[in-house]
C-alpha cells in the first residue's frame, strides 16, 4: 500500500500576454500552483491549479491532513478536504467565477496528483484509470483574443495587436499555421457586438471549413443576445454565455437554434438541475479546475449525456501538467464531442520537460507513459517561482490591471 508521506506546494508565475475581455486585460503575468504529492516509496504524483493567497491557504491546510492517505484512496481525499475546509467560504477562480463551495476547486488538483501516482504504481496511462481511451488525440480549438501589441511600457509580443477584423484573422492565421487547428473560439465582450459579429463574419470568410463560437462572458443583455443569435445562425456551432443567468440563458434559448453553451451559469452540480429544467444550456464546458477533478468532470459528462447536453471544455491560463490532465480526461470522455478550449499556444514557459505535448493538426495525443506522462523540469519550476516571489501579483486582477490604463474601466457584464 503507498501512502502519501508529504506535499509541496509551489506558486509560479508565468508571463502571460495582454489578452483583453469583458473584466479588463490579463496582467503581465499568470499564476499557478505546482503541486507535488510524495509518496512513502520514492514517487511523486503532479498536480497544477490556481495560486490566488486565499486559494493558497486552503491548499496548504489540506495539504496538513493528507499524509498517511492511501494514493487508491479518492474517497478518503474527498472526507479530508471537505473536513479540512469545514470553516469553508467562497472561493474566487478564474478572475470571474465566485464559486461558494470550496471543496471541489481545492480537491482537484489532489486528485490529479493521486490519478498520477496510481498511473505510476501501475506503470498505465491516467486515461486508462479514467475507463480508457476512446479518441487517441484530443482535438484543440484556436483561441482568440482581442489584444494590446504589448503591456504598457513593455516590449511588443510575437503576435502583435488584435483590435479589429483584420488583426483578429491575422493572428487566427497564425494559429491555424502553427498549431493546426480546426475550430476557433472568440474571446468577446470587449467591443459593441456589431463589431464583434463583424469579426465572426471575417473569420467565417476567411476559414469557412473552421467550426466558429465566440464567448462574451454575459456582456450582453438577452434582447441583444437573442439578435445576435439571430445573425450567427448558420456561421457559428455554439454561442457561449452571451447573458447572465440561467433565466436569462433560458429566455434566449427560446428564440434561437444555435446552441447556447456556458461556463458561467453552470460551474456546479447544483446549478445542474435548473439549468436543465429551464433548458437553459445546450452545452456544458466542463473544467476539472473546478468540478472536483477528473472523476467528477465524468460524472458531469455522464449527467450531460443522460439530459442530451452536448460537452465541451473550458480553459484558463494554464501550464503543461493541466494540460496533461486536460488530455488524458478528454480522451475518456466519450461524449465530449467539441474541440476542447486551451490558452497553451499564448504560453511561452512551462514547468514540464518539453516534447510530450505537441499539437499535431490541432489535436494533442494522448501521452502514454505512466501517470500523466509528464515530467516535472524542477529548474524551471525554480525559475518561475523565484517570478512569482518577484512579481509582487497575488491573484488574477484583470480589472485592477485595466483601471492601470483606464481609470474609468468598468467590466461589461449585460451592458450592450
């Protein structure tokens, strides 16, 4: 039996581009947190997840409790993070979602580590813990962002700017060159929506056989959302959180056929149930980050099948090993169907040693060493802590940034 003997929790930041949405711009530097899980025989098992201080804190008290756990033992995780957590409180994740139960976005990452760890005891592929692979490459999409050319005061980035049709396609070009990819997804919310839908009809012109969805994070109203729906009808696969709400989802489903997709009105199992009720969404972005885990992110795909919702995946600023584990549960998935969301291609440092994650044709296969089959590159993890020791960032502020520049800045949720 191999138990856990201790845990080491690593905050990193790494640079990040200055990627515009609804609440600001991203700053000049994302945040993570390495998480290692020693083992009583020498392994260690990774996991990755998000480095805000309060986030931070509730990782290092469950940390406290977990040695002596049995790596087999999910369920034991479950009891010891829910028991460590009891004094509890909202959790801030992503710079946009406010979840109030703790517990899943703090499990997680254990539970990843310990998927990896079986995966080396047994010398298999974390997929094949997951039930086995039914694709054995996971297709990306290109994600687009409007953006600066540079972060105020700094050197202009390999991508330039983004702040019209033409730059938009541009730099899709530029993925598409790169990486392959076959889908698109746009990050909207930072402009009028005509302007927007103008972008979605360049890149519809442009890539005509790419899939295409654009994602304002809740910036419009439902009168204008159910307009819009209206133009795209034919031009994109699914419309992403145009309106807060499950009640405000479920009034724009009724006037459109495009399927309407979130990541903002159902980030838990308890909003499940009335977003089905309502017929609110078409499609669910699942985020292992958040739901629990890799497990409970099948469950989540086991509850869309049974209710005839589509699956799809979301991402944030996010590292190789998250990567990783994106894969390895996108490939056991059977119904998660979409190309997956990934913000890896705006990333230029990582903490895994390179080459297992290439994208080929958009799509990354599937590792097959055991556990992740990922290896920890502990020189750069140095390096990117020793950034964030040095950054002075303690949580996603996108605003905060934006008001930097802006003071008049205010985030644009519902306002066209």
């Amino acid at each position: 039996m191999t138990r856990i003997s201790r845990i080491e929790l690593t905050p990193v930041a790494f640079a990040d581009p200055p990627l515009l949405n609804v609440v600001g711009v991203h700053e000049p530097f994302a945040l993570r947190t390495i998480v290692q899980v020693h083992t009583d025989d020498g392994l260690v098992g990774l996991g990755e997840t998000y480095a805000a201080d309060d986030h931070l804190a509730r990782l290092a008290a469950v940390a406290e409790v977990l040695p002596g756990l049995d790596v087999f033992d999910l369920n034991g995780l479950r009891r010891r993070v829910h028991d460590a957590l009891a004094s509890g409180g909202a959790t801030q994740v992503g710079g946009m979602l406010n979840l109030q139960d703790p517990v899943d976005v703090v499990m997680s990452p254990y539970e990843v580590a310990l998927l990896d760890l079986q995966g080396k005891q047994l010398d298999r592929p974390v997929v094949d813990l997951l039930g086995g692979a039914v694709r054995d490459e996971v297709p990306f999409s290109a994600y687009l962002f409007y953006k600066w050319a540079a972060h105020p005061g700094g050197e202009p980035g390999a991508w330039g700017a983004a702040l019209d049709p033409d730059g938009i396609v541009r730099q899709a070009r530029t993925m598409i060159d790169q990486y392959g990819f076959t889908a698109i997804k746009l990050k909207g919310g930072v402009f009028e929506p005509a302007q927007e839908v103008e972008v979605v009809r360049a890149l519809a012109a442009a890539f005509p056989e790419h899939k295409l969805r654009i994602d304002p994070n809740c910036a419009w109203t439902v009168e204008t959302s159910v307009r819009v729906a209206r133009e795209l009808e034919g031009v994109i696969e699914y419309l992403e959180d145009p309106t807060p709400g499950i009640e405000g989802m479920a009034e724009v489903a009724r006037y459109t056929k495009i399927p309407l997709a979130t990541n903002m009105c159902v980030i838990a199992f308890a909003q499940l149930k009335p977003a089905v009720l309502a017929d609110a969404v078409q499609v669910v972005l699942s985020d292992h980050h958040y739901w629990g885990g890799l497990r409970r992110s099948q469950l989540l795909g086991g509850i869309c099948d049974t209710f005839g919702m589509g699956l799809s995946m979301h991402s944030n600023s996010h590292l190789g090993i998250s990567l990783a584990a994106m894969t390895h549960l996108a490939a056991a998935t059977p119904n998660l169907t979409y190309a997956c969301d990934t913000h890896y291609p705006w990333k230029t440092e990582d903490v895994i040693k390179p080459g297992v994650l290439p994208f080929e044709r958009g799509s990354v296969r599937v590792p097959r060493g055991p556990g992740l089959g990922v290896e920890l590159d502990e020189d750069a993890l140095g390096k990117l802590h020793e950034q964030y020791l040095a950054g002075g960032i303690r949580k996603r502020d996108d605003t905060g940034y934006m008001r930097t520049v802006d003071p008049e800045f205010t985030p644009n949720t519902a306002r066209w």
